[in-house]
C-alpha cells in the first residue's frame, strides 16, 4: 500500500493492489518501478492461498520495495489423473490475503495466456528431478521449470521466494538459476504448520475429518526423524525405516516415499553427516501429502 504524491496533507489516497491477467500488463508496472529505482520480489504460487504463503509474501516484503504475487494453477506440471480440475480456487479470498501481506501486483493469468496454442518450448533438468517426486511425477518439474523460467522473464524480479515445504522443487529452483545464469537471487522460506504439526497445505482441503487426524503421521514422523538425527543416528537407512514404521502404524497412509538424500544434489544417502534432506510423500485416501525435514550442514 502507498500514498499518491501530489496530495494535500491529510488527503492520502491509498493505492489499490492491482490483479492483472497478461504480461503486457505486468510488464508494463515493472517497467514504471524500475523507473523509480524499485526493488521487486516474486512469489509464485498456484493460489488457494494460506498461511505458508504468507510468510512468503512477509519475507518477500521485507526484502524488496514491491511484491509480485502470481495465481497461476499451471497445467503443464499436473500429470494424466492428478487433480488439475479439481485444484481449489478462491481468487477473492486470496486478493485479501495478498493485500493484507503487503503485494503490490498479482499476476493471475489463464492458461491461453502462458501457453499460446504453438507452445513447443521447455526447461528441463535431466538430475535433480529424477527421485522423490519426481518418480511418481515424472512430467512434473518440467512443467514447473518451465513455469517459474516463464515467470521469471516476465516479471524479471531480484529475487523469487519459494517453500522449504517443496524441498526438491527448492532445490531444483536454485539448480536451474545457477545452471541457466538466471541471476535472481533464490530465497528458501521456513515450513509453516498448523497448530497440531501438519505442514499447511492448500491440498490439506481434500481431507475428510477421519484423513485430517490421519493426515499427522507426516509430520509426527518428520518429528522422529529429527529426534533420531539430533540425539546422534548417523545412519540415514535407521532414520527412514524409523519413520516409515511410524507411518505404516496408520492404517489410512500408503507411502510414495521416505528418503533421504543429499540437500544439493537430491541423490540418496546412507548417512548423516550435515546438509541432507529427508523427504517424504504420503497418500492419505486419495490425498497425496509431502513433508520433510533438513538436517544442518
Ligand atoms: P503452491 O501454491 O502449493 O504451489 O505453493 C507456492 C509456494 O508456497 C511454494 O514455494 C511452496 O513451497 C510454498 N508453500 C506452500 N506451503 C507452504 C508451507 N506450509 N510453508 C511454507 N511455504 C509453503
């Protein structure tokens, strides 16, 4: 929010986020803040907004004069069966909340708009995308390299907020602007929960009451996890099969995956000795939750 200049003393006009939907757009009032010498953070998102994206947003805030926020539910990363269709929408509720977060502009494009209909170009990654999730979502991170390398060019920002909660898409992030030289500065953001422990999640909506008590197998076992590897378990296969065993006491939870890996290179490790990343993905029903922890390096 900001006060017009030119305005008598007591007469502030308060200027209204703006929601655009074309690049032109968007192009357009990057290209006015950079006149005035702004700085502009990123944060993208798929919307349905919560809390995690928030502190996004806060963070974003705090670093940078202007905060882009984009809505986009981007089709090119669901696979064949995952719930692009039914991915929860609320534009209005998520204005307020980017509004309240101190964004400037939102960016919610329809799809025509970032995928004209010759569309035939790429980003890909042939390493870290490879486990985790990308075993069971083998399309996935190419749409979303695809995506944020889209978003980046157009809003062109200093730098891109994004969710230790997708610790891989993370890590992918920062690969991709290091490999590309993309020189936007990649800031990771802490995993914020709900009061009982489960990771805020705009999926977290699909859970029935019976699946939502479930649904804290993932964090309880992020907690274990973490208890083994502080009280001095340096072996990483004894703190995934701890956690696994954890998650199989519940009977509405089929693991994807628990894994530990190394926190760069997203490749599977036996032990720990500082800097990996142990990740997991869990159906509850239908509902396919992930959650993890990093260990300091
Ligand atoms: P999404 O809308 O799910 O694509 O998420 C947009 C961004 O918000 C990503 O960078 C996510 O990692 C981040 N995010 C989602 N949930 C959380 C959370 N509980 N805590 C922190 N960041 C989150």
């Amino acid at each position: 929010m900001e006060s017009r200049q030119n305005v008598p003393a007591g007469m502030e006009i308060k200027i209204k986020m703006k929601i655009v939907e074309t690049i032109a757009e968007v192009r357009a009032q990057v290209k006015e803040w950079r006149a005035q010498g702004l700085s502009v953070g990123l944060v993208p998102t798929m919307g349905y907004l919560h809390e995690g994206h928030k502190s996004l947003m806060e963070e974003a805030r705090k670093e940078n004069d202007k905060v882009v926020v984009s809505i986009f539910v981007n089709p090119m990363q669901f696979g064949v069966g995952e719930d692009l269709e039914s991915y929860p929408r609320d534009m209005e509720r998520d204005s307020a909340l980017c509004e309240n977060a101190g964004a400037a502009l939102i960016f919610h494009p329809q799809p025509e708009e970032m995928y004209h209909k010759d569309f035939s170009s790429f980003v890909d990654m042939n390493t870290l995308t490879k486990g985790l999730c990308g075993k069971t979502r083998p399309i996935h991170f190419r749409g979303v390299c695809t995506v944020v390398s889209k978003l980046f060019n157009i809003v062109t920002p200093d730098k891109a907020f994004f969710g230790q909660k997708d610790a891989q898409q993370l890590a992918i992030i920062r690969r991709m602007v290091l490999d590309l030289s993309m020189g936007i500065e990649i800031v990771g953001c802490p995993i914020i929960r709900e009061a009982d422990g489960l990771a805020k999640s705009s999926r977290n909506t699909y859970l029935s009451a019976e699946e939502r008590k479930a649904a804290l197998v993932l964090s309880r076992a992020v907690k274990l996890g973490r208890e083994l590897v502080q009280n001095g378990e340096k072996n990483a296969d004894k703190v995934v099969d701890a956690m696994r065993a954890l998650i199989e006491q519940e009977p509405l939870a089929r693991i994807d995956y628990v894994s530990a890996v190394d926190g760069l290179t997203m490749l599977p490790v036996h032990e720990i000795n500082g800097g990996e990343l142990v990740a997991m993905a869990v159906y509850i029903g239908k509902t396919r939750l992930i959650d993890n922890f990093s260990v300091e390096g």
